[in-house]
C-alpha cells in the first residue's frame, strides 16, 4: 500500500492520531530519490489480470492485506491494520487491530 504523502503525516501528528511521533513540522523533508525514480518505471499488475477473472458481483472477490506490528501504536492501542478491498466495486475498508489474531 506504500506510505502516506508528508501532508497526511503532519495531520496524524496535529490530531495526536499516534504517540511517540517526533517530528518537525517547520522542515518539509526532500522527496527521495528511489521513491521518484520507482513511481516513473513502476507498472501496474492487476491481480485480477492474473487470474483472467473480474468479480461479476460485490464480494465475489476480496483483496485482504493485514500490517504490522507498526513501529507506533496509535492511542487507542491498536498496532495492525487490515485493508479490505471489494474487487466489483473498489470499495474499501481499513480495521484497526490491537493483536494480530483479533
């Protein structure tokens, strides 16, 4: 899922979404690199391609990717994330989680 822009950055740190982030917010830091040069030649491979089939119906295909632990658990204790995306509609929903088997 790759990481957040610098400007949803400085929001989590202004609405104290997560303890124990440092940073400046008076420095905007460069822009990286690897990460430019990665955008400029990344293609694109749809799942759905590989396997030759589009979901027909919501919910007939789920993508599922859960992270963590993060290096920062946000104030309410949880430490992972579960990202659902419904193939059909694009619809998606991410569900903190406070332990990798909730």
């Amino acid at each position: 899922l790759g990481h957040p822009n610098y400007e949803a950055i400085v929001k989590m740190v202004q609405s104290q979404a997560a303890k124990g982030m440092l940073i400046d917010l008076f420095h905007i830091p460069p822009k990286y690199q690897f990460c430019i040069s990665r955008k400029q030649t990344k293609t694109l491979i749809s799942k759905r391609h590989e396997k030759g089939h589009k979901a027909i119906w919501p919910l007939e295909i789920i993508w599922v990717d859960l992270s963590g632990p993060h290096a920062v658990t946000l104030r309410t204790g949880n430490n992972y994330v579960i990202d659902i995306v419904d193939d059909h509609t694009s619809c998606a929903w991410s569900i903190p989680l406070k332990r990798k088997d909730d």
